[in-house]
C-alpha cells in the first residue's frame, strides 16, 4: 500500500470534517487507515425547546427579564441551530387549598412548537406571575403534561396540549427548559407523579431537561437532568441571566455523531467506533479503514464521506454539507517495450536484453509473454541462452521514486511481475521482472531488474551483481538510491507502463 496524497487540513468556522480529502493508491485487497474528526455546532442541529415557565408569584421579576431576553435568546439559539423550533408552556399548582389559589393551574400551552419567532415571543409576553399559594408547585404533573405524547386535563383550564414536539423522523432533538425557584409536590391526590414516573415519561419521550434552577429550588431538577443526559444552570434572584443560562444548557446538550460513506464495491469503508457522542461543539474521533476488494478492477474510484449530528447531515456556515471526497486508485494496466542492459565495457562486456509485454484483461486474468537474451555472459551456463515465457503468474503496478511514467500516462511508475517458462528448451525456470518507466527516453531514465531461478530453486543471474559477484551496481535512478529494486538504467530500449486493461 502506498499513501499517494497529502491529507488535506482545510477547515471552516464551526462545524468541520478532517480531513477534507483523502488520496491514496492501493493494490487489490489491500487497504489504508486513515483518522477522522468531526467538530460537531455548538448546537443541536434540529433542537425543539419548550420552556416550561414557574408562573407563581416569586417569579415576577425573572418573568419581566425573560420578556426583555426573549428576541435575543430567539436569535442566538436560530443562529446556531437554524432549524430550531419553540414552544411555552407555564406552571402552576392545584388550585386547590393548601396547594394553589383558585384560578391556579397545573400546566397550561401559551405557544406551541413553531419556528416563527413571532409564536415564540407571543408565548413569552402570555407568561404571568402570581398564585401558588404553598412553597412546593406541581412541576412534576406540569412536565409529564408538557411530555405528553397525549394531552392533559388541567382540573381548571381544561385539556391542554403538550409542547407540541416534532416528530421523531425529523431528528429533532427535544429539549425542556425548566424554571423554578421552588420545591416539587409529591403525591398523594392531586398530585400524581414522582421522580420515577416523571423521568420515565421523559425518556419514553426522547427528552433532556435542562434545569434552569432559581434560589429556593431544591435538588428535583438536577436528578431530572441527571436522568435525561442534560444539565442545571443556576439563576440569579431576579433571573437577569436567564438568556445566557438558556445557551448555556443548550451549549452543554449532547449529541450523536456517525459517519457515513457513498463508497461502493471494489471500495469499502468502516468506521470505528460505529458513533460517538460528545457535547454541542465538541469533536468527535473516528478510525476508518478503507479497503479494496481483492478482485477489483484497476482503475481511479471516487466516493465520498458525510457526517450526521443526531441524524442530519453536518453543515457549514452557509448550510452547505461538508462532505471528505475520497479518491482512490487501484494499479492497473500492462506494460510494454524492452531493450538492454551492459555489463562490463569494450567487447568483453556482457548484454542482457528483453522484450515483452504483460497486463490485465477485462476480468482481471494475466496475459503476456516475455523473452530475455543473454549475449557474451562468457564462462557462465547463461552465455548464449534464452528465456521464453510460458505464463505470467503474478503482476502488481505501484507507484516509486523518480519521476512519473510518461509518456503514456498512467496511475503507475513500476510494473513487477513473475513468469515462469523455458531457458535454452528447459521447463520450470522462472523469472522475476521490476521494470520502471521513469518517462522518455527510456535509455538512461527507465531502469529495470531481473532474476532468474533455476528449476531447483536457485538464484542464477540477478542484474543488481556482477557475475563476478556482488557489488553496488552504480546505474540507479536519482533519489532511488535506497531503493534495491530500481537496478540498470536501460542502456538502451524503452519501457511503458499504460493505464486500462489490455485488448
């Protein structure tokens, strides 16, 4: 496997995906890792918000922050989340003597969930203050009411909606915003619900309470937040910050993250873990492996990588989705051409030459022949003999130092392939070729090696020694010197490496 490309590290304001694109060249069956983060919003992509709102007498200095807030919080929240939706609903308690003061209510809809900001602020300014009678409200009774998935017959407004969520199809995630500065009535009658079967209505019902906790209010909210996966934000007195502990829970509310893949057959992605789940505005880390199939055809494959929050697609500022586009190629092709290598100088000098031509055909086979030459190996069993091939049993194309292959071109500067055949008439010999094509000419540019085994397995001419044994043979391509597989630039001839399949 070879890593062709540079990972890119483009980023945009916000959201992200890392990296960008991704490039890489892999043999059939082989495969890449390659590390992948997601900066999720610092929002919930597709929130739904019902504020729940303690009506109660205490709170008539909070109510009248909240009123002057209310088109800020609207726009900050639409900013980050421009699919967001909202709902309010107040509390009460029984009105019913020593609970709540007659003409008190449990729970009551002002505005249900719409992304108009005009529903949402005509919400607000419907919030009033004053009842309440007792110290403890009814907020368990009001917060399954808001849950729903039914509606609820308050003992004095009659049936009254729940907040009036999205579907679950959309994706939305379903945030509660719960304001009090009181203690939480506990059954007996008339009151009805209890820790338990309040957060049990919340989960059936997909949803987080943020618990916006005033002084005077007790733990109730933060063991309903610590249920649900959301938070408590502290209030002053007077609820002036209420607006930025608004943010500030919707800021702390978690969401999913996984990705996914438009990579088809020959090309497979998988994604480790499978998600994961972080804080708005967090990142979150993936491992992908992308592999190719063992029989893939050659060619350029070109997919693409998306991310989904809580199941919608990632974005960016501009709402576009930000996608990694993947481009992956797979060596292919035949190579082509011959010509020959010298060793030694004058008339005493030992030329090697060869010719030939191997490639894939449509459904990935082998085909080809190659014959090798031996003139003037003086002394040796190799002097005067030749090579015939009788079947190409391995071909792999990857890319190497030096230059490209061209012309013509083509997604490969090596071709190594495996031949077995006869030498001099006799089966069994084989041969092994690394042929590079470092362009034109091919004298002095393009360089080969070539081993040749004898029936019994052993090594009888490889062009990187002498024949007078081993030495470092000083014909390499320029910043190939490392590399043992790029031995004789051709003296003469040419090789070419070609993209497609042979005819």
């Amino acid at each position: 496997m070879l890593l062709a490309g540079q990972l890119s590290a483009a980023a945009v304001v916000g959201t992200d995906l890392q990296p960008r694109s991704v490039e890489a060249t892999l043999f059939p069956g082989d495969s890449v890792v390659i590390q992948k983060t997601v900066t999720t919003p610092a929002l919930p992509p597709v929130v739904d918000i019902c504020l729940l709102q303690d009506e109660t007498g205490s709170f008539f200095d909070d109510i009248g922050n909240l009123k002057t807030a209310a088109p800020g919080i609207y726009d900050d929240v639409t900013a980050a989340s421009p699919d967001a939706q909202f709902a309010v609903a107040g509390f009460r308690d029984y009105p019913v003597n020593p609970y709540g003061n007659a003409g008190d209510w449990v729970y009551r809809l002002l505005s249900s969930m719409n992304a108009a900001k005009a529903n949402w602020l005509a919400g607000v300014a419907a919030l009033g203050a004053g009842g309440g009678n007792d110290t403890p409200e009814a907020q368990y009774d009001a917060i399954v009411a808001a849950a729903g998935p039914g509606s609820f017959t308050d003992p004095t407004l009659g049936l009254q909606a729940n907040c009036g969520w999205r579907d679950p199809s959309t994706g939305a995630q379903r945030v509660l915003l719960v304001s009090t500065d009181a203690p939480f009535h506990m059954p007996p009658a008339p009151h009805v619900n209890d820790p338990a079967t309040t957060s049990a209505a919340l989960n059936a019902q997909g949803i987080i309470v943020i618990g916006l906790k005033a002084p005077g209010a007790g733990g109730e909210l933060d063991a309903l937040a610590g249920a649900t996966g959301g938070s408590v934000q502290a209030l002053s007195s007077d609820g002036s910050n209420i607006a930025a502990a608004i943010l500030a829970g919707l800021a702390a509310v978690e969401v999913d993250v996984m990705m996914e893949s438009t990579c088809a057959w020959p090309i497979t992605t998988t994604f480790a873990p499978s998600s994961v789940t972080v804080v708005s505005g967090g990142v979150a880390n993936f491992t992908e492996a992308i592999s190719v199939a063992a029989n893939a055809p050659g060619g350029t494959y070109t997919c693409r990588d998306v991310a989904r929050i809580n199941g919608d697609l990632l974005k960016d500022d501009a709402g576009l989705v930000i996608s990694e586009v993947k481009t992956i190629k797979v060596p292919e092709g035949f190579l082509t051409g011959g010509g020959q290598i010298i060793e030694g100088s004058g008339k005493s000098a030992a030329k090697i030459s060869f010719a030939g031509n191997v490639g894939f055909l449509a459904d990935f086979s082998l085909v080809g022949q190659y014959q090798i030459n031996f003139h003037n190996v003086k002394g040796t069993a190799l002097d005067g003999g030749k090579f015939h091939s009788t079947a190409i049993t391995s071909l792999q194309f990857d890319v190497v130092c030096g230059p490209d292959a061209y012309p013509p071109p083509a997604n490969a500067n090596r071709g190594v392939f495996t031949a077995t055949g006869r030498f001099n008439g006799e089966d069994g010999w084989t041969v092994e070729v690394r042929a590079a094509d470092f362009g034109e000419p091919g004298k002095d540019n393009d360089s080969i090696r070539i081993i040749l085994t004898n029936p019994g397995g052993t090594f009888v001419y490889d062009s990187n020694k002498d024949l007078g044994g081993d030495f470092p043979d000083n014909d390499n391509k320029p910043g190939c010197a490392t590399d043992d597989s790029i031995r004789h630039l051709l003296d003469a001839g040419n090789l070419q490496i070609h993209s497609g399949l042979k005819n």
